[in-house]
C-alpha cells in the first residue's frame, strides 16, 4: 500500500550543486529516504521533473537513468521567449502531481529548495499530509520552506549522495535506439502546458 511520495525537483537541485562543483548520485538519494523512513519500495512512489533542451544529450542520458532507478519521470521541453529568457522550471506539473496523490499518502517527501512551493507545502499539511523537505543546503534552501514542513533534511548532509564532478561521476545509460521504449517516463506537451503560462 502506498504510504509517502517523493517529488524531485531536478532543475533546482541540478543547478544548485552543478555551481558548486558537484554532481547527484539519485540512487543513493532513493536508498537513503527509504532507509530514513523504514519504508519498502512499494510503499514509496519516486517522481522527478526534469526539465531538458532538445539538443541536451547529458541531460536526456540522466531522464534515463532515473528512469532505471525505479524513478517515475516527468520530463518538458524547456520553453525559449522571444527575449532569450527559458521557463526551465515544472513547478505546475509538480504540484499538480502533489495534489492528485495527496488523497492517498500519510507523508510526502519534497526535494527542493524553492519557495515558489510554500503554498503546496501548505496545502498537503492541511490535508493532513506530513511535510519533508530535502533541500541543497541551508543556503540554498527557503527559509519559509523550510519552516512550512514538517522537517527538513540537509541534502549537503546524507552519505554518498553528492560526487565530486572532478571524480568520475556514475555513468547515464546511453540513449535508445528508435523503437526502444524506456518505463516510467513522461513528457509533458510543449506547445500546451499544463494552465498556461502561470506558475504557481
């Protein structure tokens, strides 16, 4: 039966640790919440939203390997304006996600640092859901976010999870051939995003 939902938003802790020099190890992050929680596998659903450029080879190879590693995936073509500036971020798939599962876990996991999810926060502890935060350091983590939850864990913190991107960072699987078909992905349309424009 399932009892917490995890919700990976990789946009935000990619570029968080990528400035900093270090590369995520996803798996271990996996084994560590199951661990933390005493929890087995087919009481936690693994969802990550990642965002991607068409032409982003490392990027598409990591939408792979979460896929391998049990993840679900939810994956958007990232959107370029006219004036040069990118929508890189899922916040709406994500809390649209969260929404819809909340009816049926007891906790949920949220792995981001990022404010804009505050009023979610909010809304899956009125509905009786308790809140974890996994955020890439106290720095780079909300202070509102982080008193919203129920806890909040330092990513910076768990064994194993972070590599030095200067060592030889876990291999992605290479892409598919045409015709092969990878489980557990998603892709979210690009031409009509979930409610327009506006993030939550």
């Amino acid at each position: 039966m399932l009892k917490m939902a995890v919700f990976v938003d990789v946009q935000n802790v990619q570029e968080t640790f990528e400035r900093q020099g270090f590369g995520v190890r996803y798996d271990a992050l996996k084994d560590y919440v199951l661990e933390h929680f005493g929890l087995k596998r087919d009481e936690v659903k693994f969802i990550a939203f990642v965002p991607y450029k068409r032409d982003e080879d490392r990027r598409i190879r990591l939408i792979d390997a979460l896929a391998f590693m049990g993840f679900r995936v939810i994956s958007k073509v990232i959107r370029e304006h006219p004036d040069g500036g990118l929508k890189a971020n899922m916040d709406v798939e994500l809390t649209l996600e969260a929404v819809l599962l909340s009816e049926r876990i007891s906790q949920a996991v949220l792995v981001s640092g990022d404010s804009d999810f505050v009023s979610l926060v909010s809304y899956l502890s009125r509905k009786g859901v308790r809140v974890t935060i996994i955020g890439p350091g106290r720095a780079s983590t909300s202070v509102e976010l982080i008193r919203m939850a129920d806890d909040y864990i330092n990513m910076e913190e768990i064994p194993n999870v972070l590599v030095s991107r200067a060592m030889r960072e876990p291999e992605f699987p290479q892409p598919f051939e045409p015709g092969s078909t990878v489980p557990h992905i998603e892709s979210v349309p690009h031409e009509e995003p979930p409610f327009g424009e506006t993030d939550f």
